[in-house]
C-alpha cells in the first residue's frame, strides 16, 4: 500500500479534513502535523498489506475489500498521535459467512475438540537379566460438549530400548498394538493399558476423575487446598496404581519391580492435570496448591517457563514439571533411588510427557 492506493479513497483534502475532525478543541491545525499524521497511517498501512506473518494465528486472511474498510476506519481511531491501523486490519470479522465447503462445514459434531496427547514410557524387566524401555502413547479428543462422544487411542508402535542385558530379550516382550475406543462423556471402559485405568483403583472421582468432578472442583488455592487434604486417603488404604504414570513391567524376572506409589494427594492433584480437560483457573489453582508441602510435593527448581517438584515414593523419586504461565503440566519422571526397587539408583523407571491442541476432527 502506497500514498496513490490510498486516494482511490481519499483526496488530501479529504485526509486533512479527517484528520483535523480529531481534534475539534484546537482553532487551528498545524500544517507539518498533519503531514507526519498521514504519513504515519501509510507507514501503518503498509506493514499490515506487507507482513508475512499474521497478528492473529490460524486467522483467515481477508479479501482486499475487508482491508480497505479496515483503513478508513483506522482514520478515526489515533491513540497517541500513531493511527492503528495494524489492530483493525487483523480484528476478526463476525459478518462473512462461511461458504461452502468450508472447514466449519467439515467440522464433526462435538467439534472443535481437545487433543490431549501424552507420550508414555516404562521399563521391563525380562528373565531378570534384561532391561528396556517401552514406549507408548495415549490420544484423547474431548468434544466442545464434554457430555457429547469422546474418542481415545492406546497405541505402542516403537521397539523397545534396551537399557542392559541381552538384545534378543526383546522377543520376549509384546510387539507392535494399538486400540481405539469411543464412548459418551468420557466414560471408557476400564483397561489396565491406559495408566491410572485399572479395576483396582478406589473408585474415587480423584482417581478416574470425570468431567462432571472436574468442573465443581473449587478454583479458589485456599478452598482447593482443603478439600484435597478432606479427601485424601490413608497411605495404608491407597492403592499403587492410582497415578496417570505407567507400571514397570515383569517379564519372567524371578521378583516384580516396585510398583510406583503416590503419597498424600500427589495422585489426585496429578490425575486432573494429566486429563487435559481441567479449566486453566483450575490448573492454576492446583499448582499453586502444589506449594503446600501436606501434599507431597517438594519446590526443587523454578525458571522462566518451568517449575520443578520432587515427591519421594519409597524407592523411587517422582519430578514433576509444570509451564506456570500456560498453568499446564508438561511431564512427571519417576527414578529409581534404591536397588530395592529391582532397578539400578538413578535409572528411568516411567515418564509421561503432556501435551494439547484443538482440532475440528477427532482421531486423526
């Protein structure tokens, strides 16, 4: 966009009249005034009709005809003597419908959905001689509507790592699988595959927590803080697996592994941040609450984008990282710290990394 373009719309004259009209307090206008206030609308109009990146992201661009009603209005609105030209240019539009063809017509019904993706792994133990590690991944998509169909996908498709003893061991251990599943309100069927998914969980809403569970929840720190402590369980009556980390596995060692345990109210505040369906006044509430101590976890680290806790877990240590400003949980990694384990100290006994976006289609 140049000073010609720009008078297909407006004269000088009409420019200055404009212009002035902003200013109706002052008798007079000075000339150069007026002269650097155009020239600063073009130079504003230029680096919206030449920037190669958009204001907004995944924002539609705009005919040529909606840029130009985006100029003349940038005429009336100058704040501190720069008119803003690059906000109304890039300001969303509610008056064109969405023509054929288009993804809103694509979209399924619950759309757009919540991706939730997280990334597992867990060690295996194989004839008491062999160590791998075992990747996995769990895809959920929670419609718009969390009361309408939602979808979720186990898959295991990586070979294993091996992390000590023989590499054949590995044709001891279960190969490539995957599973999919839909059901209404997230109400899947229990499948010890999906961590934290087994029968021999409490059956307590912390445990397997539910749409319905999560949106009461309080979001005040205070009052969250005191209902995680009211409802926490006995460490004697709370069972190993309830945890959205994976087990380590067994395959003809002659002892099992040390199952991973979480104390105090670790597994509950872990459950509803791993689900991804936890609303971010939520989210940020239940780290804030992390900061008390009753509930098991310790402040190890904070950076610019990250804090860091430690939950010790008898033979194990669990370090759990968050992203304060998304207030979004980004990964747990539980260690071993003691052979009584049936782990060397310092390996990586289980893991999940945490991820979301938004889509318009489920399971793809």
């Amino acid at each position: 966009m140049n000073d010609d373009t720009v008078r297909h719309l407006w004269s000088d004259a009409e420019l200055d009249e404009a212009l002035a009209a902003l200013h109706p307090h002052e008798a007079t206008t000075d000339r150069a005034e007026l002269d650097r206030a155009r020239a600063s609308m073009m130079r504003a109009a230029a680096a919206v009709s030449e920037s190669d990146e958009p204001v907004v992201p995944q924002r539609k661009q705009r005919s040529g005809a909606w840029r130009w009603i985006a100029v003349a209005a940038a005429v009336l609105l100058v704040t501190g003597g720069v008119v803003v030209v690059r906000e109304l240019a890039s300001a969303p539009s509610t008056l064109a419908p969405a023509g054929p063809g288009s993804p809103a017509d694509r979209r399924e019904a619950g759309a757009p959905f919540t991706h939730v993706v997280t990334k597992y792994s867990r060690t295996a133990l194989v004839s008491g001689t062999s160590v791998f590690r075992v990747k996995e991944q769990v895809d959920v998509w929670i419609p718009a509507d969390p009361s309408g169909i939602w979808k979720r996908r186990w898959i295991r498709a990586e070979p294993p790592t091996l992390l000590g003893g023989e590499p054949r061991d590995s044709a001891k251990l279960p190969g490539p699988s995957q599973t999919e599943e839909s059901a209404r309100g997230g109400r899947f069927t229990p499948d010890s595959r999906f961590p934290g998914d087994s029968s021999a969980g409490t059956g307590l809403a912390w445990s397997h927590p539910t749409p319905e569970f999560v949106a009461n929840l309080p979001t005040d720190p205070n009052r969250l803080t005191n209902r995680l402590l009211q409802d926490r369980i006995p460490p004697e009556l709370l069972p190993a697996s309830d945890g959205p980390l994976p087990q380590p596995l067994n395959y003809g060692a002659p002892k099992d592994p040390s199952l991973v345990s979480y104390p105090s109210a670790t597994g509950m505040i872990l459950n509803v941040l791993a689900s991804g369906y936890a609303s971010r006044e939520l989210r940020g509430a239940l780290l804030k609450a992390m900061d008390d101590p009753a509930l098991g976890f310790q402040l190890v680290q904070i950076g610019p984008d990250f804090v860091q806790y430690a939950v010790p877990a008898g033979p194990y240590k669990m370090l759990v990282s968050a992203n304060p400003t998304r207030a979004q949980l980004t990964d747990i990694q539980v260690l071993a710290t003691s052979p009584v384990a049936g782990f060397s100290p310092g390996i990586l006994v289980s893991s999940a990394q945490f991820s979301s976006e938004t889509t318009d289609r489920a399971g793809e």
